[in-house]
C-alpha cells in the first residue's frame, strides 16, 4: 500500500474556503491530490477537467456520514502537471492508484461529467471493490451523434484550447451558476479559479478531446456497464436544463432498474445546484439500494 503524504496548503486556498486535508499520492502518473475525510462506507468522487473543489458543497454534507475520497486528475488542481499530455487512459491510472493506495473497498463511484468514463474504466480493473455507481451529469460511453461529438470537437480544437488556456474563459464558466458555482460566494469562485492555472486550463480541454480519441478506454467502459458493473445498483442526477444529448436515457436504458431524478433548474453541475439535495438523493439511495458488509443488498437490479 502506498503512503501519502502531506500536501502545504497554499496561501491561496484557506481552511474556511476548503475545510479538509490534502494529501500526495505517488503513482506512475505524477503526484495525485487526494481529499480522504469522514468515515462510514466509501464514496470515491471521480471528476476530470477542472479539481476536486466542485465537490466541496458534497463533501461537507457527506462526510458526516460517508468515507469521502476525492481525487484531482493529473494536470489539475493540486495534482503534479505532468510533461506528457494528459489522458483519460492516466487519469483512469490514477483513480486506480487511489483505490489501490489507500486499499479501499466496497466503493461507491460518485462520478461527474468525463469522470465516468474514467472511474468505469478503472473499476473494470477491480470490479470486486466496487458496489454501486451514482451518475451526476456524466457519460459512460464512446460520444456518439453528430451534435455531441462536434461539440466536443469544437472543444477540444487548439483555437479553443489556448483561448480557454490565456483567457480563462471556460473555468469562469465552470465558476458560474452554469457551472458548479450557484451557491458559491466570490471568494468561493476566486479559490476555485486559483486552481485553474494555465496549464491546468489547458488540460481541461485535452481531456474532452480525449473523448472524441481514446476508443479503447471508452470501449472498455462501456462494456464494464454490460458485464461486471452491470449488476450494480445506479442512481443518476441530472439538471433539467442541461441533458442535451439524452445521456439520462441511456443510463436507463442499460440500468432499467436505475433510480433517476432531475435537479429543478438545474445544469451541468446538480452537486453545486442544489449540494443539499443531492446529498440527500445519495443517501436516501445508497441505504436502500447498496449492500454494504453485513447488509444484504436490497436492490432489484438484474442482470441484462
């Protein structure tokens, strides 16, 4: 098992502004921040294009009742900046290396955006240590039609990526009531954007280019929904202004048995929507759906 380490807190990010500890991860993909605090089951939070801070609102309302484990995907936040490119097949490596790291089982995935495709791919490594999955705005499948992967291509173009890179444009947008910044104060949306240097900034557009390139790990994904995670039990959370692509539909139909709900006047990020709500969602869900050891599972999922 791997040690962490501790992390310097930097003078841009106070207590008051992110209450928990951060501490390193050596893996074979850089140094990986990672925020492990409360206890009770596991809940792993995988999230890939900006940094963990989008969880915080979540983490605060869990912790009390849930092992929270969340991790900055290399190239972000507090994560090392590494000289190759980044990807979504390292940053799969490094939700991994935590799993590994600090031997967690019996997980939960709490997964956001590109970090679905990510953590699938690293619990079809390990699918024993996985019980169940909750999707928040996220996809766990190559991109497909015509106006998802031109959006993504769009994106993840180089015009777009150094724009975004220079002018920071799409963190403040992740900042905003759009993004996971509804209940946040401006000091909030400055700590969140000191973790969006220019590299890091960079990085975000490279992993939605991904999406559109690394068929293996998105294959891999996909068809880790069809055999070993296909019993799990799923909850998904979307924003009701913000499924333009029907990914809520999918999830239902490879889950028929899934436990969906809607963030009124949501978007892209339910957790900074409405962080209360979605904490309760998850906790109503994970007690009467999620086995845990000496519990027996109460789902009625069944294998398709």
């Amino acid at each position: 098992m791997s040690a962490l380490t501790p992390l310097p807190r930097p003078a841009w990010l106070p207590r008051e502004r992110w209450p928990f500890p951060t501490a390193a991860l050596a893996t074979p993909v850089g140094q990986i921040a990672v925020t492990d605090v409360g206890e009770g089951p596991t809940l792993l939070f995988v999230h890939v294009g900006s940094w963990s801070f989008v969880w915080r609102d979540l983490l605060v309302a869990l912790s009390p009742h849930y092992r929270c484990v969340a991790l900055d995907a290399p190239g972000s936040g507090l994560s090392s900046r590494p000289e190759v490119v980044v990807s979504l097949e390292a940053a799969a490596l490094a939700v991994g290396a935590v799993i590994e790291g600090l031997d967690l089982r019996e997980i939960t995935l709490v997964m956001h955006d590109v970090g679905g495709p990510v953590g699938l791919a690293a619990a079809a490594r390990q699918p024993e240590r996985i019980t169940g999955l909750v999707a928040l705005n996220a996809l766990g499948w190559r991109p497909t039609g015509a106006a998802l992967r031109g959006m993504l291509a769009v994106m993840g173009s180089a015009p777009i990526r150094e724009s975004g890179a220079l002018l920071g444009w799409a963190a403040r947008l992740s900042a905003s009531a759009f993004g996971a910044g509804r209940a946040w104060t401006d000091e909030d949306r400055a700590v969140f954007l000191a973790g969006m240097d220019r590299p890091s900034r960079r990085n975000t557009h490279r992993y939605l280019r991904a999406l559109r390139t690394e068929n293996d790990l998105l294959q891999q994904a996909h068809a880790a929904l069809r055999g070993p995670l296909s019993r799990l039990p799923l909850l998904t959370v979307f924003g009701s202004r913000n499924d333009p692509f029907g990914l809520g539909r999918t999830w239902k139909q490879l889950f028929p048995d899934a436990e969906q709900h809607l963030i009124p006047g949501g978007n892209h990020y339910p957790m900074g929507d409405d962080p209360a709500g979605v904490s309760t969602l998850i906790r109503r869900w994970h007690s009467a759906h999620v086995r845990t050891a000496g519990q027996p599972q109460r789902s009625t999922h069944q294998s398709r």
